[in-house]
C-alpha cells in the first residue's frame, strides 16, 4: 500500500508523502501537489509538522475552509481515497 493508514474515527486516511513537490496516490500514478488542493479525497496537508485543512474542502459545507495553504512546505498529504480512485477534481462537482 501506499503511504500509511490513519485511523481518524470511522474514517481510514492515508498519509502520502510529498516528493519533489509530487505524491504517489496511485501505484502507477504521481500526482502534482496542486492537485491535490483540487482533489475531494484530500483532506489535510502536512507543513512543518502541522495538519492544515485542504483547500478542496472549501466547498464543503461543514468545512468551508478559506485559508490558504503554501503547497511548497507540504512534505505529506491526508488522503481519503479509499478505493484507489485517485486524483478526482472538485470541480466536477462544483461547476
């Protein structure tokens, strides 16, 4: 598997580490980080120790998260793809 799990309440996470500004959210797969601030399974990403929340979650009605994230300072990403979906833009879900 990919990254590590997180048990978080009824939810597993998968923590990814971010390379060279990329993560490997699918075996065959990296992903740019900017993506992942795209993503509906991204939920946090990891900056100087700290969780902060995901821009993706901007739109998301118990969230609604505005902060800004510096992406550069990300060294992991709290995924919640369970299913090996992958990167799965919000904005299919917006527009």
């Amino acid at each position: 598997m990919i990254g590590e799990l997180l048990a978080m309440g009824d939810e597993d996470y998968r923590i990814i580490p971010a390379i060279k500004g990329r993560v490997q959210c699918l075996s065959e797969k990296k992903e740019p980080l900017e993506h992942c601030g795209f993503c509906i399974h991204c939920r946090e990403f990891r900056i100087n120790g700290v969780f902060v929340k995901s821009p993706s979650l901007a739109y998301c009605t118990k969230c609604r998260v505005t902060d800004k994230v510096d992406l550069r300072q990300a060294d992991a990403v709290k995924c919640a793809d369970r299913q090996g979906e992958g990167f799965h833009s919000i904005t299919s879900l917006i527009g």
